[in-house]
C-alpha cells in the first residue's frame, strides 16, 4: 500500500502544477481529516480529493 501511495504521490505532484485551484480546495479541506498522515501524505490525500470533487 506504502509503494502505491508513493507512485501516486509523484503522479500527483506533476498534475499539481497544472491543476493548482483544486489543489489548494483539495489541501484546505484535508488537512483535517489527513490529520493522521505527515505533510506530504496530507497533499496526497487533498489532491486525490481534489480531483473526485
């Protein structure tokens, strides 16, 4: 799950920059709930958040 959640990471992290509105909407409505994960999970989390939404 760990390895996953890294490879899905760094796609993410590329598509942050070209999508940065549901970014930050999918950051600022995370951290609470990816209270559990570090910083870098967090953004994870908000950005697959981001998308859905």
């Amino acid at each position: 799950m760990a390895r996953v959640r890294r490879i899905i990471t760094l796609q993410l992290a590329g598509g942050v920059r070209a999508i940065n509105p549901l970014w930050l909407e999918g950051g600022v409505r995370l951290p609470l709930a990816g209270s559990e994960f570090p910083a870098g999970p967090q953004l994870v989390v908000g950005l697959s958040t981001g998308f859905e939404l």
